[in-house]
C-alpha cells in the first residue's frame, strides 16, 4: 500500500510541473472544489424465482458522499483528490459458517463503513476547457472498510430447522478496517452557473482488485464471515455509480 501511496503522489507531483503549466484553466482559474451524491439501484437477493416483479420489491439503493479538490494542469486536464464516505446496509446472505451450520444477523443485514481515499485524472473533450464540460476521468484509490457497530461486534442467529433454540455467535470486526484498491472510470459533465460555480454530473464504474477484496469462495469461518459478505457488496453497491454535485471554481 505504501508503494501505492507514493507512486500516485509522484505521478500528481510530476504532473502540476509537466503538463502545460502555465496555460490557464476554465476562465483563467485552476482551483476547483466539488461535492457529489452517488448512487445507484442494486439487488441484493434476487433469484430467477423472483420473476420480473421481484426486481421491484427487492431493488435497493446504494449512495456514497463524495469531497474533492481539483488543479487544471491545463486547458484539456486537470487532476485531483477525492475522499468517499458512505454508511452501506450489506445483506448477508443466510450462508453456512464452519462448524456451526447456517447464521444469519437480524432481518440479513450489518451496515458496512466504507471510506475512500482517491486520485484521479480528468481528461477534457475537445472544445472544452478544464474544469468546464464533457471530461473521461481515470482514477485509483485506496479502500477502507469494515463494520459500522459502536462495539465492532456482529450478531447472527441460527437458521437451522429447529434451530431457533440455538444460542447466537457473536463475531468481532477486524482489528483494523479491511483494505483494498479501486480503479475507476467515469464520462462527466460539468455545466458552469455564472463565473464561480458548477453542476457536475457523471455516470462510473468501479473495479476492486487486491489487498482483502477477493471472494471468500469456500465455507466461511467465524474470522471470515463478515469479510466473505462486505466483499459481494462491495461490488454489488459500488461498481456502477451516478453522480450529481455542485462544485465552486476558486481562483
């Protein structure tokens, strides 16, 4: 992770002294602050049983919240940092761990704490001009993740047959948050509102590679149950993404 870190720093640094430095940005302004809501529909539980109807009833929405700070390179890139939060309700599916048959928390879902550190890289359609119009962004970020509990604690309950006798197993989070790294893409729009500000609206995807994000394919055990679940949502919520937001042009 610390290769990651100072890579992507290296690349940003080289960057603002490189890449056409001394042209100006969007009416000659550099600095520009934005904030986004991001969502999308998913279906956490959805069978080909369902039918057609089931994909109503069952379809949840997914949000982020989203900061970020952002210099135009030049007339055509600008580069930037965003920071992600989101409080997501995972749904657990009712999943056999080792050794104590199959559990399941109350009503099938823990809420996961999701935090997001991320550069990325804006590139300007022609005709446009930084931070102003249609841009392809590229981005990597690092992933921070775990369980929201005060106490970092999960309960489950027996599912068994019969089973409802069965004393709850109570799982503790990890210690530290699990971590991961995200590659994004995005096409985006920011539509300027007089001189200082701009609505910004975007359609992603997002990809989730190494450190704790692979599938736990076989039975889960008691110290890897919660990350064998937070991983199939992860995916599940955050691949695709909307965004719209309001963004202020600085100076």
């Amino acid at each position: 992770m610390k290769k990651l870190i100072c890579f992507s720093t290296f690349i940003f640094a080289f960057g603002l002294q490189t890449i056409s430095a001394q042209v100006p940005g969007y009416q000659g302004k550099r600095f520009f602050i934005g904030y986004n809501a991001s969502s999308f529909f998913y279906c956490p539980n959805f069978t080909f049983e369902n039918g057609l109807l089931g994909i109503f009833e069952l379809t949840r929405i997914s949000y982020k919240t989203e900061v970020n700070v952002n210099y135009a390179l030049s007339r055509k890139v600008a580069a930037g940092f965003s920071y992600y939060t989101a409080k997501q309700n995972d749904a657990f599916t009712n999943d056999q761990i080792q050794n104590y048959g199959y559990m399941q928390p109350t009503a099938g879902i823990a809420q996961c704490k999701l935090a997001i550190y991320e550069i990325h890289f804006q590139f300007f359609r022609k005709n446009f001009i930084a931070p102003a119009g249609l841009y392809n962004q590229l981005s990597v970020g690092i992933v921070k993740y775990g369980l929201a509990t005060p106490d970092n604690k999960l309960t489950v309950y027996s599912t068994n047959l019969g089973g409802s006798g069965n004393p709850p197993l109570i799982l503790t989070g990890p210690a530290e948050k699990y971590t991961c790294y995200k590659l994004g893409y995005a096409i985006g729009k920011t539509n300027p509102i007089g001189h200082n500000f701009y609505i910004n609206t975007a359609l992603g995807v997002n990809f989730f590679r190494g450190g704790d994000a692979a599938y736990v394919k076989t039975t889960p055990s008691t110290q890897n149950y919660i990350l064998a679940n937070f991983n199939k949502n992860l995916r599940t919520h955050n691949f695709v993404e909307i965004k719209i937001g309001l963004g202020w042009i600085a100076f």
